[in-house]
C-alpha cells in the first residue's frame, strides 16, 4: 500500500491506524522511519502489553543495509512493515535509486505475506520517478488535511476507486507524554545545532547572496534550538532526576568546555590587529569567564 500525502497531510497518523489494526490483530511489525523514538513512545503508550511483537527502527546508512533490515524481518515473520522515511532520504539518495531499492524489497516482502506500506510525499520525486513506484503497489491511497479533517480517498485498489473522500481519526489526543517529548526535543536540539553549524562554517563556498540565505538558515536553526531548549526546561520534572554523580559529571564536562573555550578564545585575540573580529571575539572570550563562573557556582 502506498500512502500518498504533502507535509502536513496527517499521513503519519493515518499510517499509525493502520499499524494499531496489525498490533491488535497479533502481528509482528516493523517500522523504519527516521521518526524511530516518536513511534517507540506512540507504541509503548498504545500498547504497552505488546510491545513484543514491535521493532522500530532508523533507517540504515546505506540502501544495501535496509536490505539486510528487510530479510531480518522477513525472517522473523513480521506481518506488517511500514516505510516512513523516503522523504527525508531523497535529499541524500538520488529518488530513482531510492524507488528501485522499495521495488526490491517489496518482491522480499510480497514472497512473505507481509503487508507493506510506504508513505511518501509525492514533491520528493518526479512524475516519472513516481509512475514506477507507484507501478509496484495494489493499493494507493491520498491523505490531506481538509476544513479541519483528516480525509484519506483509495485511488488505486482491485476492488475499485472511491469516488469520495472519507474522514478519519483516531490517537489525536493520545499525544507523547511529558517525558517522551523532553527526549524527542533533546534530539531535535541536536540536530538543530548541528545544522546551524554546518550552514555558519560552509558560507565561505558561496557567493554573497547565497551566504545571506545560509547565515538566515543558520540563525534560523539556533533559533529553534533556543525554543527547543526552553521547552524542555518547562517539561522537566521540577526536582531534577539525575543522580548527584550524573550531575557532577555534566557540570565538570561543562567546566571543562567553558576553560577550554576561554583559553581557545584567547590565543586568537592575542594573534589579531584592531578590528570588529578581535572586539567580537574578546567580548565572547570574557562571556566564558562568566560561564565558568556560573558552572562553579552550581558545584558548590
């Protein structure tokens, strides 16, 4: 089954239905998707008696890896397998490899019974990328979110096509608790500043209009990371649940960093004349002095 929808389409929730009607239904599934810990959370809160029949993964460094990971699930009998991550991996991979690598597996899983989905959004390939890969499935259905609906229409089946679009629901309240969201947020943190860097560092290969939209990407991105790290202070237990030597240890790797920083700092304002970079770095480098500080005073 390929689930069709543009971001924002409720496609994941559509596909999260599906997969609760295998679980309840006693089958093995397997989900591949680089959303892995929102679906682990999902699972464990809808079904936390059956978390035995559910493996979630990321999906693997190389298209030959998820190979392997579909043989693996074959071997295990798993009787639901859900894609959920081509979105993502066509900025990596070109689409067609990607398309002839689904095309693959499904022969792996059609072989073993399994039920396979792939929830894709069509911008991410051509027409033409798209014509073969929806060649390879018997059911296509659309997901969009209409007048506050989420509407899903079958537009390829044996049985026919709907003429109508139908509605559907389920789970919209059944969000992550309060501490799956900390961990979903803290990865997201991550990942954000690891954009951040790569934008700031890589906007000398551009040319000046280029480096603006990068320099606003970067900006953009340290920007969510902000909100990102105030919302997980505002999610986080009140008492704090680290033990007293977790606590040492992130505040003496912190200390650490700060003195490395300010040291690092200060050998390059020895080296540089007068000029904006040597204020700005100067202004920084007595920034870390009050960080270290600050780490020193959560010590005592």
């Amino acid at each position: 089954m390929l689930v069709r929808g543009d971001s924002g389409s409720r496609k994941e929730l559509f596909c999260r239905l599906l997969l609760s009607q295998a679980v309840s239904a006693g089958k093995p599934v397997l989900v591949v998707s680089f959303n892995a810990r929102a679906y682990r959370e999902w699972f464990k809160q809808q079904f936390p008696k059956k978390t035995g029949l559910v493996v979630v993964e990321e999906p693997p460094e190389s298209l030959t890896d998820l190979g392997i990971l579909v043989s693996e699930a074959v071997r295990r009998g798993s009787g639901f397998v859900l894609f959920d991550f081509l979105d993502v991996l066509s900025v990596k991979e070109p689409p067609r490899k990607l398309t002839q690598a689904v095309l693959f597996n499904i022969q792996k899983l059609k072989g073993s019974g399994a039920v396979f989905v792939q929830s894709v959004n069509p911008s991410s390939f051509t027409e033409k990328e798209e014509s073969v890969l929806e060649s390879a499935f018997t059911y296509i259905l659309d997901v969009r979110r209409f007048r506050s609906r989420n509407e899903f229409k079958l537009v390829r089946g044996p049985e026919g096509v709907a003429d109508d679009w139908s509605s559907f629901g389920g789970f919209e309240g059944a969000g992550i608790a309060g501490e799956g969201i900390v961990s979903l947020c803290k990865q997201l943190l991550a990942l954000e500043l690891a954009n951040a860097g790569l934008y700031a560092r890589s906007v000398d290969f551009f040319d000046e209009k280029d480096k603006r939209v990068l320099t606003g990407l970067s900006e953009a991105s340290l920007g969510h990371a902000k909100s990102l790290a105030k919302l997980i202070r505002e999610l986080s237990p009140q008492k704090g649940v680290g033990t007293v030597k977790e606590r040492v240890q992130v505040l003496e790797q912190g200390l650490l960093e700060e003195r490395l920083m300010h040291e690092r700092y200060a050998s390059i304002v020895n080296e540089l004349g007068r000029g904006r970079a040597r204020i700005l770095l100067k202004k920084i480098m007595r920034e870390e002095e009050s960080h270290e500080r600050k780490v020193l005073g959560l010590m005592d």
